[in-house]
C-alpha cells in the first residue's frame, strides 16, 4: 500500500472516531427529544441530566484537537563538528536510501534505534528529522551492522512512516483518553454508590435491623460511562489492528532498504545482535552500572557506558550462545513490530549479494572520541539525583564500597522473624542460640508464607521454609563477616564477584585468601538439616572483638 493511500486510510480511521462521537450525541439528544415529547417531564427531565452528564466526556474527546508528542528520549544531541565520521556516515546512507537526512542526531543511552519527524498538517507536510541512536548499539555492532540498521530507519523516512505517524498517533491517543475518561467516571459513580450502601447499612446496624457486615452491590452503578468505554474500545481494537498492521508492512518494508543498501548478511546478523545486546546491556545496568546505587555510588566518570563494552568483551562465549537462538515471542494482531525470527527468515531467504566482508570494524569507532562521547552521554541521561553520586577510583571500590553498605543495611524475612520471635535485635549469635535451643521451626512459622506453607507440618514445611531460612542466613554469616572486616570482593566481567576470607588479625597469613561461598553453604546446610547443628558454622565465624577492660586484665604485667 502506497503512502497516498496509507494517508487516505489514517484519515478515514480519525475521522471514524469523531464520527462515533457525533452519533452517539445524536444518540442522546434523540433520546431526551423523545422523552420529553411523551414522557412526564419530571423523569425527561432526569434522563437530560444524565444526557449530559454522559455527553461531556464525548465533547471532550471530540474537542481535544492537540495531542501531545509523546515522551522525548533523553539522549545527546551532536553536530556535525562534533562527529563528523557518524554524520558523513548517516548522509551518505539517506542519499542511497533516496530520502533526506535527520536535521539532528541524539545519542541515546540504550540499545536501540529510533527516527521522528515533526510533520504538519496532520502529517500532510514534512517538518524538522531526528534520529535517535543508542551508544551500546554502536559498542555491540560492527560498523556493516549498524549501516543496516541506520539504513533500515531511514527507510522509514523514505516511506513518510515517521510523517504519517502524526494521524495514527492522534486517532490512539484520543481513543485511548476517550475510554479512560469513561472508566474514570464509571468507577467514581461505583465508588459513591459502595459508600452509599455502607453508609445505609451502618445506620440501620445501629437501629438494630442487623444488617452490619452486610455486602454491597454496585454491579448497575457506572453501567452507561461502562457501556459507552466499551462501544470505544470496540473500535479501537478496530483502529489498532488497522493502524498496527501498517506498521508491521513497514518494518518488513524497511528491512528490505536495509538489505539493499547495506548487504544481506549484515541486515540478518544486526537483527540477531540487537536483542543479545538489549538483553546484555539490561544485564550490565543491572548488576554492574548501578551496582552502588543503595550506597550512593557511581563508577568513574564515562564508566557508565563505557563499562559495557567490557563485558561485551569478557563474556563473547555466553553471547554466543544467546546470539545462537532467535528470540520466540507469542505474536498479536496488536503488535507493533513483526517477530524478530520472522523478519531475519525473510532477509536470509534474499540471494546472496557477495558483501559478507565488508565492514567488520567496531561501530564505535566511528565516535571522534568514545571516552569523551561516554562522559558526554552520562551528564546528559543521569539524573540530577545520580548525578551527586560519590564517584569510584575504580570498579574495584564500587565493588566493595557497594558490598559493604548492603551487607550493613541488611533486613532479610529472618531478620524480621527473628525480631518478631524474640522481642530483640536480630543478630546472628542470637539466631544460633535460638537454634541451639531447638525453636528453629517455630522460628520459621513467623516467615512470610504462602497458603500452602501455612498447612504444611513437619517435613513438609521444613522443605516450604528452607531455601528462604538458607539465603537470610548465608546473608547475616556474609554480614558477620564484612562487619569484622575479613571479607574481600574479587571484580570480575567474566563471572559474578566471588568474596574472599582474609586471615583474622594476628593469625597466620597462610596463602592470604580462601573462597568463602562453598564452606559457609555446607556450614548452613548443616545448621538448618532436619536436625540442626550449629558447630560447624560457630567453628567458620570470625571471633568476637575482645572487650578492652578484659585484654587490659590479661596484659603481662
């Protein structure tokens, strides 16, 4: 389907959305006619006000002629004097795409890709470009790969699928505003009926009728504003599936410029990379980027980002095993883009064009200069808040100032139990005591538990409890540990941080460090099996501080 006739549909779809609000106006106002022509005017009358009161939020939507943009992406926007290679790189494909180039470009702090248009008239004239262009995409992708996929949005320009974007975004907005004005009201009317009924039945309890306790009923209360959202959402299951499909020809119309403009080989492997990369970029923010957040901390300045390409390079084997395997997602005629297994099948199924060679060369070197670029991105994307975040020498002390405050701060369920069960501080000796005493299971009975672990009784609640009593008490031994300051954090990309037991002061070094997980999980095992003992956990402990008046009493004299 051809943009004219692309544009002619997005037309006749708005226009249907105004032209169900005329109707059910006239609705109304045919209605109230009637009533007041042969009914009694005290009940025309009351239907007129619930006319009206149902007819605002119609007028509303009819009336609202502006739509917002929608959210801009916070990102960096750069000139031509500031990356000269990625904009000469970005002209040079829009020419061969046959469209014309972003006014602007804006790094972005995710790995993804994006085009917009600032169109007039509904669409109907051109307006100001931009391309949005994730930092991480460039770390993760050679540059043959992101030529396919600067290619594949600037297909979207030459499609005008970012200028008619304008009259399919307004037609969901307005229907979307539509329905949620509807179920708003339908839910204040439900809510004064509830309190109506509660209130009725209240005074009547206390005359001694005994209805208290008695459940209310508010299955009519709302039912037009309910009926109306429905006759709404009706049609914009309609408007979606019609405009949504659109979308999905276009991306499929996209892929297929990128394939021509950048090579077949490339278009396929970017659109395998791109959800390895989104998948590991998620996986970096979460356990290295923010890894100080509770504590207040962030990496060195540019770290932010440029930490990700470290672990691109670290661990190539494990995304080699997800680059392996297209994602499989559950489609819907609501989707907006196609199965990304579908689109790579289509472009792999193209002949062979003889250009698997070309342009193997990281993508970010197309940057005039990465670490400045990352440090740029950090002070764009961060927070204010973030922003006064402590900086790190280095990942190593993010790493262990990091450890430290969440090990310090720590308040597992045990914890709580533990504070509920005996009146006092929840510390690790008093947790030992406590199972020493045997009141380990009645201890557990104070947990957080499901219905099932609430019936269960003996074995079968000890194995409902146990993995939640193992991973709180792991947690309080790492605490005890941290707290006398004889645990140190190995950093690593290539694995999770291993923590480390260093020697207590005053004992023999031996070869300075053991691995701590393996001995304080069999100590734990054992201090929680059916019948539990505590030795071997108490014999791993670090000893206790002396008390100072004691080491004075025992100096030689």
């Amino acid at each position: 389907m051809g943009s004219t006739l692309r544009a002619l549909r997005a037309l006749v779809l708005l226009a249907g959305f105004y032209l169900l609000g005329v109707l059910l106006l006239a609705v109304l106002a045919g209605t109230d006619y009637l009533f007041f022509a042969h009914a009694p005017a005290a009940v025309a009358t009351k239907l007129a006000v619930v006319s009206v009161l149902l007819a605002i939020p119609l007028v509303r939507g009819l009336l609202m002629l502006r739509t917002s943009k929608g959210e801009v992406p916070s990102g960096l926007p750069v000139t031509e004097a500031d990356e000269p290679e990625l904009w000469r790189t970005v002209r040079e494909l829009a020419d061969q795409v046959g469209t014309r180039a972003p006014s602007r470009i804006v790094l972005m702090g995710d790995a993804n890709a994006a085009v917009s248009e600032d169109a007039r008239l509904l669409g109907l004239l051109p307006g100001p470009r931009r391309l949005y262009l994730g930092v991480p995409l460039m770390q993760g992708l050679t540059e043959a790969q992101l030529r396919a996929v600067l290619a594949h949005e600037l297909g979207h320009y030459a499609g005008s699928d970012t200028r008619l974007a304008a009259l399919t975004l307004r037609g969901r907005v307005q229907l979307l505003r539509t329905i949620r004005n509807f179920e708003e009201k339908a839910g204040n009317t439900a809510a004064r009926e509830q309190a109506r009924q509660e209130r009725k039945n209240a005074r009547a309890a206390a005359k001694g009728k005994g209805t208290e306790g008695q459940k209310t009923d508010t299955g009519r209360a709302g039912i037009t504003y309910r009926t109306l959202a429905r006759i709404y959402t009706a049609y914009a299951k309609v408007y979606l599936r019609a405009t949504l499909a659109d979308s999905r020809r276009q991306e499929y119309a996209a892929d297929a410029s990128a394939a021509r403009i950048a090579g077949r080989d490339a278009t396929a492997s970017a659109l395998r990379e791109i959800p390895v990369l989104d998948g590991a970029f998620g996986f970096y923010v979460r356990s290295y980027a923010t890894l100080g957040a509770d504590a207040g901390l962030l990496p060195p300045h540019g770290e932010v980002f440029g930490g990700f390409g470290r672990i691109l390079s670290a661990r190539q084997l494990e995304l080699a095993g997800l680059r392996s395997e297209l994602p499989t997602e559950p489609t819907s005629p609501y989707d907006s883009h196609p199965p990304v297994a579908d689109r790579v099948r289509r472009i792999e199924l193209l002949p062979a064009d003889g250009r698997a060679d070309e342009a193997h060369g990281a993508a970010i070197a197309l940057l005039a200069d990465e670490r400045r670029t990352f440090a740029a991105l950090e002070d764009a994307v961060l927070t204010e808040e973030v922003r006064q975040f402590r900086r790190t020498a280095d990942w190593q002390e993010l790493l262990d100032g990091a450890m430290a405050a969440n090990l310090s701060s720590l308040n597992t369920a045990l914890h709580r139990a533990l504070v509920l069960y005996t009146k006092g501080r929840p510390t690790l000796p008093a947790l030992l005591t406590l199972i020493d005493d045997g009141q380990l299971w009645q201890l557990a009975r104070r947990l957080p538990l499901s219905d099932e672990a609430v019936a269960a009784k003996g074995r079968a609640f000890r194995e409902f409890v146990r993995p939640t009593l193992h991973h709180s008490l792991h947690s309080m031994v790492m605490q005890e540990f941290s707290a006398r300051s004889q645990v140190r954090w190995e950093f690593s990309w290539e694995q999770s941080a291993k923590a480390r037991l260093l020697p207590a002061p005053g004992s023999s070094p031996g070869d300075g460090t053991s691995e701590l997980d393996a001995a304080i999980g069999a100590a734990v095992d054992t201090a929680l099996a059916d019948q539990p003992d505590t030795a071997p956990l108490r014999a791993l402990l670090p000893p206790a501080p002396r008390d100072p008046a004691s080491q004075e009493t025992d100096a030689p004299r």
